[in-house]
C-alpha cells in the first residue's frame, strides 16, 4: 500500500520532478560545483516555486558540503535533507475522538474545496467511520449539487437547504441532526474574497453558531489552498488567518503545473500543519502529508 502510493505520488508530481531532476542532471554534466553551477540550481529551485528563502538555505548547505564528486542523487539527498528539516513538523494526522468530529472546510472558490470534502469522507468511510456532509456553501447551486453528488458516491449523509437558507442556521440544524448518529460532520463554506467583509461576518457567524452547541466545534478548521497559483496561496491563507483560527491545510492540484514546490514556502512562511495533499482528479488522489515521501517523489528519488 505504502509503495502504491508512492508510486501515485510520483505520477502527480511528474511535472515538478521532471522539472527538477532533470534540470539538476543537465546543470551538473560539468561534474563540478562552482558559482556557476550554484547559480543554476538556485535558479532551477526558485523557478520551481521554491521560494527564495529555501532555495538559498539549500544552496549554502551544498556550498558547505563541498562534494568532489557531485552526481544528481548525492546534490538531491542534500536538498532532501533541507527540505524535510523544513517540512517534517508540519506534518499531521486529523485526531477524531469518541463523539461527533465536526470539521469545517475553508477556501476560496475554485480551489478543489468541495471535492476535496469528498475525497476527505471516502477516506473516513473506508477507515469504518460515518460521515455526513454540509452543503453551507448555499449561494452557489453548484456548489450544493456538486456536494451532493460526491455524498452519493461516497454513501454519505448529505445536509442542505434552499439557496436563500442562511449557512450558519443550515450549520447548526446539521450538527444537532448528526449528535449521536455520525462519526465525523464535513461542513462545506463559500469563498468570496471579493468581499472580505461579507466572507469575514458569515464564517465568524457559523463558528459563534456552532460553539453555542459546544465550545469544542468545530474541532477541526481546514483551510483548501491551491498549488497551481503559487505564492499567491499565502496571500490567501493570511486572509483566512484573519477570519478564523485554522488548524491544518490541504494542498490540491499539485498535479497541475511544474511548480509542486510551492509546498515549501507556504509551509515555512505560514508555519501551519499541513494534514493532506491532492495530486489528482480521482478520490484516491488525497493522501494524508508525508514529508519524507513528498520530498522523494518532488526530487524523483528512487
């Protein structure tokens, strides 16, 4: 199972790791490392999306190295190394107690949110626990019957009102219709950024609304971010940062372009947990972080 996934991971970050590894084989036919080859690499990481903090924090490890004989597998076990100083506290497992897990999934539309909730219940089903989700993103009706659609698919219990419904009264009518009925409640939100104001007032609104039923909901705040718009994804994260505490982040289409690197920045700009990652289309394609397989499917390490 562990090298399946490998292997799937590999697949949806082939973009990235193409990109990568095979910039670093054709800047180290020299086989020498000089100015010049340093200046290369810093420049294949940061076109990457690497960031630039990273990217020169791994060029003076390799300076500091000093390789005599510097193939691509020992300059990538470097960067490696590097990257999973950076990444290996972020890592983590969604902690599910007794009662009723109530998480809320945040995000600006576009950014695979909905999907992402379904892909995140066909996983709790398959690990035996039963899930209902929320369609609280009611100003979009295609949010809703895209919702209702991954419900379906995953044999999942599915709460929604009409599209004038207010999402905070939907919230609350679903949590106490799950008390005692359902292992986990994934609640869907809007993500209009063009108005902060409105977007601020209505998620502040549902987790006032929610905590009146107990102050330990949601028990988990998960911001969706998407890899392919680069750094533009903290920008977005420092908005939702302002709304409300987020607990861990999901990182989708990584799949989607050669910058799989933006995984790094986020992380070390934000310094929140990241809980899952999505590399495809296909509810298989969500995997729960793992820093050291990230980092060998992004270098293409065998």
């Amino acid at each position: 199972m562990v090298l399946s996934w490998l292997k799937q991971l590999k697949d949806g970050l082939s973009k990235s790791s193409d990109k990568i590894s095979g910039g670093i084989k054709k800047i180290l036919k020299s086989k020498k490392i000089d100015e010049a080859t340093l200046f290369e690499l810093e420049e294949l990481l940061i076109s990457s999306d690497m960031g630039i903090d990273i990217s020169s924090k791994i060029i003076d490890e390799l300076k500091k190295s000093k390789l005599v004989d510097p193939t691509p597998e020992k300059v990538k076990a470097i960067i490696k190394k590097k990257l999973k100083e950076t990444l290996i506290s972020l890592e983590k497992d969604i902690k599910l107690t007794k009662s009723l897990n109530v998480i809320l999934v945040v995000g600006v539309n576009g950014v695979g949110k909905t999907a992402t909730i379904g892909k995140l219940a066909a996983k709790f089903l398959a690990d035996g626990k039963k899930v209902g989700m929320v369609a609280g993103d009611t100003f979009r009706a295609a949010a809703v019957e895209q919702l209702k659609i991954w419900s379906e698919r995953a044999k999942s219990e599915f709460f929604s009102a009409d599209e004038s419904s207010d999402p905070a009264a939907l919230a609350y009518k679903s949590v106490m219709s799950a008390k005692d009925k359902l292992d986990i409640l994934l609640i869907d939100t809007a993500g209009r950024l063009h108005n902060k104001k409105d977007l601020m007032d209505e998620l502040s609104k549902i987790i006032r609304v929610l905590k009146k039923i107990d102050e330990s909901i949601p028990s988990e705040t998960i911001l969706v971010l998407d890899g392919n718009i680069g750094q533009n994804s903290i920008k977005q994260a420092e908005v939702f940062k302002e709304i409300c505490d987020i607990d861990s982040l999901i990182i989708t289409k990584l799949d989607g372009s050669a910058k799989g690197g933006v995984l790094i920045p986020i992380a070390e700009k934000l310094k929140i947990p990241i809980s899952f990652i999505g590399t495809g289309e296909k509810k298989e394609d969500l995997a729960r972080f793992n820093s050291d397989d990230f980092c060998t499917a992004l270098l293409d390490i065998d």
